[in-house]
C-alpha cells in the first residue's frame, strides 16, 4: 500500500522547528499539558485580524472611520492586560492604527478571499493554510498577510516565510491562477513588505515543507510506541522561553529567565 500523506498546517511544520518539546506537547500529548492564559498583544493581534476581516461585509457607505472603530470595539478582546486602563489605551490604538491602514487601501476593491483556505499535495504531503487576505491583481493572484506586532517585517521576512510561500502555492493550485507575489502588512505603521517568487523558489519551499514532514512523520511515530520517554523531543532552549505557553511543563525553558508578564508584548524594551 502506498505511504498516506502526512497532513500538516504549516503553523505545526513551524512548531518543530521552533522547538520539538512544545510540538509534543501541543499536538501530540494526551490530555495536552494546559497551556498559559492569552497574553495581551495576542488579544491584540486577534481583534485587529477580526475587525480587518469584518471590515469587507460592511455595506460600502458604512467603510468609514466611524464604522472601523464599531468594528474595533465588538471585536475587542479584554482578556491579558494589566487593567481596564492599558485595555482601553490599546483599543484606541488598534482603531487609529486599523483606520490608517484602511485609507491606504481601495476600499471599494473587494479581496477575492477573506481568511480564505487552501491546500495543497505534494507526493509526500499535503498542506492547509488560511491566508488573511487573498487579492486579485493583473490577473493574478496576491497573497496579504497581516502583522500586528511590535517588531515590523522586513523583505527578507516575507522572501523566507514558509508559510507565505506554501499559501501561495495552494492558492495557485485551489483557485487554479498564478500566485507568485506574497505580501506583509504591518498594521500598526501601514507598511507593506513583498516578494515576488518564482516556480523555483516556489519548488524549494515545497522541498522544504516535505524535509520537514519527513522528520515529523517519524517523529510521530515513535511518539506512539513510546510516547513521553522518545528522545526525539528534546526541548530547545531559547530566547522564546520566557515567552512559551507551555514553559509551566518545561524545566529547561524554566531555566532561560523568568515568565514574560500578559502585557509584555506590548511594552518597548521587553
């Protein structure tokens, strides 16, 4: 019988590379270990996500600032913050940011998708991603991925992204157009950082994506004979510790500094 192909998002590809511990312990251990509460700059990065995605089934006379902000507002997460006070700071700033944005955009071009979902097979694999915005451009196809952090991308960033480049190749392959052009968008300053790739560079993040799965699917493997007591998850101790959400469960990333607090990611400096 032939090999089934291993099935992966590329968030789980990203996870073992990471550190293979947290990769246990997120998608192979049973019951999971209980990861850490929702820290604030994710809270963050979810609203602003859902107010964009929102945004596009708002009547055309209602895509203004005004209706940004009622947006922002029923989307807002008060969950990880240091009081109602840094709550409420934050939202105002997401709004102001999101509304920024927005005027640099045609509004009145409507995306092709909306955390639209595509998949892709290889011989080996086969990859589902949702892509956060899916555009049509000159005939072909644009993928739009927002970022919502403090740290602002850069080209390399977007030329290297596996998950970048595997949405590119399943939107090609699901709407059945070229996708070569991939695109950052960083909201809190507007900037957009692209990379045009090409069916080469394209072919090696595939390559890519199996080596990885190869190492995976025997991972997983031994994890089901041997479960816990598989060498091959090994923690991997790294600046990210402090920020981990499974760090509780890890003596090793215990040991790389103290617990970043809820709010740290939204801090300067931290």
């Amino acid at each position: 019988m032939p090999t089934p192909l291993y099935t992966a998002s590329p968030s789980r590809l990203l996870a073992w590379l990471d550190c293979p511990r947290r990769y246990r312990m997120q998608y192979l251990d049973r019951p999971r270990p209980a990861a850490r509460a929702q820290r604030a700059h994710t809270s963050v990065g979810i609203a602003t996500h859902n107010a964009l995605r929102d945004f596009w089934d708002l009547p055309h006379a209602d895509r203004t600032p005004a209706g940004v902000a009622a947006l922002v507002r029923t989307s807002w997460i008060d969950v990880g913050f240091r009081d109602a006070e840094q709550s409420a700071t934050w939202r105002l700033k997401v709004r102001d940011g999101v509304t920024n944005y927005l005027r640099g955009i045609d509004r009145h071009q409507q995306p092709l998708g909306i955390e639209r979902s595509v998949s892709l097979r290889t011989d080996s694999i086969a990859v589902t991603g949702r892509i956060d915005r899916l555009d049509a451009r000159d005939g072909e196809l644009v993928v739009v991925d927002y970022k919502t952090g403090r740290h602002e991308p850069t080209e390399t960033d977007a030329r290297t992204s596996l998950p970048l480049a595997l949405y590119a190749a399943g939107a090609s392959r699901t709407m059945r157009r070229p996708c070569f052009r991939v695109e950052l968008h960083h909201i809190p300053t507007g900037n957009v950082v692209a990379h045009e790739h090409t069916p080469e560079s394209l072919q090696r993040k595939l390559a890519e994506a199996e080596s990885i799965a190869r190492d995976l699917r025997t991972a997983d493997a031994e994890f089901r004979e041997q479960g816990t007591e598989s060498p091959r998850f090994p923690a991997r101790p790294s600046a990210m510790c402090p920020w981990c959400d499974y760090r509780a469960h890890c003596e090793e990333g215990q040991r790389m500094g103290p617990e970043k607090s809820d709010w740290a990611g939204l801090e300067t400096g931290t």
